[in-house]
C-alpha cells in the first residue's frame, strides 16, 4: 500500500527554530535574572526576572507539543522500527554527545563559580557527587544540563509508541474523531486545561523539583497532545477559531497568577504546594501552558506557513546549535560577571558572543566533521533530503 502523501507544515518547521532561539536568549537571561542558574551575576533584573517568568509555564510545553505533532508525520511515513532507529540517532546520540563531551565543562564552571561567590564551599568531587545522586528523571538533567529536554523527549517518542500505534487503528481513529466532535463548539478548545491541570495539581505536591515526575508527565501530556491535535484537522480549526478566547484565558491566567504571586510572602516553584493559593497557582500555570501554547501555534498557522532559505538553515542547524548554546553561555559569562561593567552591557556581551560562538561552532566544527555532524545529529544539506524529514 502507497503510502499517503503528507503536505510539510512549514509553521510547525519555524515555530521549532524559532522556539530553539527562544531556549538559546532564555538561559543567557538566567544569568541576570533573580532565579537560580549556574553562572549568576551580582546585580539582578527584575524585568528580565519577569519576562523570563512569563515564558515559563509555556516555553517548553510549546516544544515537547511541536516534537510530538512531529512525531505524527513521521509516522505516516515510517514504521515503528524506522521511527526508533531515526530517534535514537537524531536525540539519543546527540545527548550522549552533549552529556560526555560538554556536560564535564558545565559542571565545572558551575563549581568554580559558585567557589568563587561563597555559594560552595567543597571540592570538586563532592560538587559532582551532590548533584549526580539525583534518580528518576532528574538524572537527565544532572548528568546533561540542558541536554534534559533530548533525554525527555527520547524517553517519551519510547514510551508513546504503543499509545500512538493504537491511535493510528481503527479503535484509535474513532477516539481521536470523537474528540474532534467535542472540539466543533466554540470555547471547547480550553477543554484542554482540564488534563493538564489534574496531572500538575496530582503530581506537583510529591515531585516539586523541576525535571522531576511532575515535569516528567506534564511535558508528555503536552507530547501526546502535540500528535493527537494534528491527526484531525477539526483541531486545528477549533484553535484557529478560538484564538481570542484562548488569548483572553491566557492574559486572565497571567494575571490572576501575577497577583496570587505577589500576594504570597513566598512561592518556590520547587516546594510542595501546600496552601489553596499555592495549588490555585499551579492551575494558573497549567492554563497558561495550554493557553498560550496555543496561541503560539495559531500564528504560526496563519502566518509561518512557508518556505525559505533562512528555514532551511535554520533546520539544518537547530539541533548542533541547541546542544553547544548552554556550555557557551556559561563559559562566556563566566567571565563576563567579573567585570566592572553595567548590566545591559554585561548581557549584550553574552547574548552577542554566545550567540556568535555558537553558530560559529556549528558552522566551522561540526558541519565540517562528519563524525561531528552524526554525533550532533545535524540534518543533512540538500534540500530533496530534508524535504522527506518527518520533524
């Protein structure tokens, strides 16, 4: 049997490169922001501690949705064989590679700071050891740093298959097309809070760290969502429909989140919630993943749906840039918070220079490397290749 022919969503393409920009300036902004990170500087922002707030509850639920409408794609074109085979070399070796190669320069950056400030008094050894006694799937965070997100999004195209092999038969499409039928009244598309908020609200008070179970399944429900909203398109349409009001629940969750915030004396998004507000925040932080995730993929279908050089390099790149952007900031503003220098001049060095390091590295090392370019798990150059890409 033919297999059918799938039009390339060009939205989902730059929505992707676009999200990969967006991890790249938010953890140059760690640096300056009042949240915990690896390099910090003396003087802290408030704004970008804002900004950066904002972008939380919907920056990485907006990539593990665009990895798993991916995953729909590939699907139709590959068998489950073909689809873990094409995994494992585009996520599970670039962790590998990141996690051997570039994990050690992390951690001992991390360390030297952190001598260097007062925050940690002990050796390098015993700095190693106390982070890596993590279990579950903080390990992949421990280990990788950033690399967690590859780790995660493995371990869910692993975990999924079975789910999305189910989906794809007949039982499957009769669920997926009587959801759909919910989705064809208007406002239904925040239905999707619903789900989101029972696993955060029913994991977070056990598993607060970041990375830990609660982010573990709240990124997956996200994943599955991202494959199940592309397999009809009445989902599509319901979100294109509904964007004012997933908008105004958007803005409304953001506000009523800023002012409990605020109300609190304090709130760690890595404590156990124990309070009515404090469970009521994590509500609003579920609405606000879905709201704003969603409106995010409605712009990107009104007005992203296209093809350019600019797209084509930005795809070929991503991954290789994604994999070396953290150990680049670090390394750059590792140095840059010493210097007796204001702080928008601090943060234009680093955006700047990481950003440049960073291409730089991928343009002039690992494009140029073979080995460089598979262990990184960068695509392939012509463009017919990468035109029967799935992701």
């Amino acid at each position: 049997m033919d297999t059918p022919k799938v039009q390339r969503r060009y939205d989902l393409d730059w929505l992707r490169v676009i999200a990969t920009l967006g991890v790249f300036l938010f953890h140059a902004s760690n640096v300056f922001n009042t949240a915990n990170f690896e390099i910090k500087n003396a003087e802290r922002s408030e704004a970008i501690t804002f900004i950066d707030i904002f972008l939380y509850p919907w920056g990485m639920p907006l990539f593990f949705l665009i990895a798993g409408a991916g995953t729909w794609f590939a699907l139709r074109r590959r068998s489950a064989g073909q689809f873990t085979r094409e995994r494992t070399l585009r996520i599970l070796v670039p962790f590998f590679t990141g996690t051997l190669l570039l994990g050690p320069i992390q951690l001992y950056l991390s360390w030297s700071h952190r001598i260097q400030t007062g925050v940690f008094d002990g050796s390098f050894l015993e700095f190693a050891s106390e982070r890596l006694s993590y279990t579950g799937p903080k390990l992949f965070g421990a280990v990788g740093y950033h690399m967690w997100f590859l780790g995660f999004l493995f371990a869910f195209s692993l975990l999924a298959l079975p789910l999305f092999s189910w989906l794809r038969g007949e039982t499957g499409r009769r669920f997926i097309s009587r959801l759909a039928g919910l989705c064809e009244h208007r406002g239904a598309s925040l239905y999707f809070i619903l789900p989101l908020a029972v696993v955060r609200l029913g994991l977070q008070p056990f598993f607060p760290q970041l990375q830990h179970w609660a982010d573990f399944f709240f990124y997956g429900m996200f994943f599955v969502l991202g494959y199940v909203l592309f397999a009809d398109e009445r989902f599509s349409q319901a979100i294109r429909r509904d964007w004012r009001i997933l908008l105004g629940g958007g803005i409304a969750a953001t506000l009523a989140a800023t002012v409990i915030g605020m109300s609190l004396e304090s709130f760690d998004i890595e404590q156990s919630p124990e309070t009515f507000w404090e469970f009521l925040m994590w509500g609003l932080i579920a609405a606000c993943g879905w709201c704003w995730t969603a409106c995010v993929l409605c712009i990107g279908m009104r007005y992203l749906n296209r093809d350019s050089q600019a797209l084509q390099y930005g795809q070929r790149t991503q991954l290789p840039f994604f994999v070396v952007h953290q150990p680049v900031i670090l390394a750059i503003a590792y140095f840059v918070v010493q210097w007796e220098a204001s702080l928008p001049v601090k943060l234009l060095v680093v955006v700047l220079g990481s950003f440049a390091v960073s291409i730089g590295l991928t343009e002039l090392v690992i494009k140029r490397v073979g080995v460089l370019r598979n262990a990184f798990g960068m695509k392939a150059t012509h463009r017919s290749v990468l035109a029967r890409q799935g992701v």
